[in-house]
C-alpha cells in the first residue's frame, strides 16, 4: 500500500462503505428465505476476505520498514494509520447518531 496514512484509511473505509452498499442492496431484493449452507459460507468468506484486506491496507508498509530495519518509520506510520481510521470512524458514527438517526 502507500506510506501515506490518510490514504490507507480512506481505502478501508471505502472497502467498508461498499461492504454495507451492497448489504444494503442484497437486502432490498426479494429473495426467498431457505435454510442453506451457502449464507453462512460467504459471510464466513467475507469475514476473511475483510480480514485479509484491513490487514493489507493497515499492516503491509509497515512491516515493509520494520524489515528494511525502520522501526520507528513503522511504528508512526502504523500509529498515523489507525488515528486516521479512528477520526474517519468518529466521523461515521457522528452522522449514523446526529444526522441520519432515523434513515
């Protein structure tokens, strides 16, 4: 990924805003109801592929400089990265709570 930290937060929450998009949309197709193995299958799939992706996008550079023996590049870039989730969540949480609590 970059070694840029806003972008890399950007990046997941836009990974986690489109997750919800298409939840979203699946949810308004009438689709019937019928107990299967394949729900839980793809939840469980999705839950590893998100996994996969946040540690991608959070954890790649850093370890990058760990290796290339910058600990403390990677501890701050690893640290900037997570502030900038956490404001971006802030932000998102303020507007589900004072803007949009009812939609």
């Amino acid at each position: 990924m970059t070694k840029k930290p806003i972008y890399n937060a950007l990046l997941a929450a836009g990974y986690i805003s489109l997750i919800v998009l298409g939840g979203n949309l699946v949810a308004l197709i009438d689709i019937p109801t019928e107990d299967n193995l394949f729900a839980p299958m793809g939840m469980l799939a999705l839950l590893v592929l998100s996994a996969a992706t946040m540690a991608y996008l959070f954890f790649y550079q850093p370890v990058m400089l760990l290796i290339e023996g910058k600990k403390e590049e990677a501890a701050k870039l690893l640290l900037k990265t997570i502030s900038a989730f956490a404001v971006i969540t802030a932000i998102f949480l303020a507007l589900a709570l004072f803007v949009f609590p009812f939609v």
